[in-house]
C-alpha cells in the first residue's frame, strides 16, 4: 500500500495524531498542509520520512511474497487439511506472517 503525508508526519512526531492537520495532495512538494497549532516538519524531512517508511513496507510485502507458496501448493494443503483435519496450510501462513511483519 502507498504511504501517505499523513503516515510520514505522523512517523516523524506521533503526538500529530490529537492535531487538526489538514493534507490537501500527494506529492510532498505541493501538497497544501494546514498545521494548525502543530509545529511544522519541513517538506525534506517529510519526504525522507515517506521513503524511509514505503520501503520498510514494500521490503515487507517482497519478503511475504517471496516465501508464500504458490497458489497450487496453498490450494493442495488447503485440500488435505480439510480431509485429514489438519491445520498445515493456516500454520505455514501464520509462521510467514510471523516471520516477515508488517
């Protein structure tokens, strides 16, 4: 998922989240921000902020994608859990997930 103004301000100063902030766009660079009575973050520390989260997350989501089995074999463990009453399939996701957090 693309990361937002918001998830990088917010990164930056946590205590932002009780503010009355106002993002009207996008792009860093003309996006209109309303402060309100919040101290500013500079438009650079934003975008460096904005980067450094969107790439922890799309690590996040390549490392996931490249340890989930394929479909095929997703579907047939999905088959013989049902059959034999295992949980094969729900415990091979879970230790991926567990593996790889968000």
């Amino acid at each position: 998922m693309k990361k937002s103004i918001m998830d990088a301000v917010l990164s930056l100063q946590p205590s932002y989240v009780n503010e009355a902030l106002i993002i009207v766009g996008n792009d860093v660079d003309t996006a209109e921000i309303s402060w309100g009575d919040a101290t500013p973050i500079s438009n650079e520390d934003i975008q460096t902020e904005l980067n450094r989260i969107q790439a922890l997350e799309d690590n996040c989501y390549e490392s996931r994608r490249m340890a989930y089995p394929s479909i095929t074999e997703q579907l047939d463990m999905q088959y013989h859990d049902a059959v034999n009453g295992t949980t094969t399939w729900k415990d091979a996701i879970a230790k991926i997930k567990s593996d790889n957090p968000k």
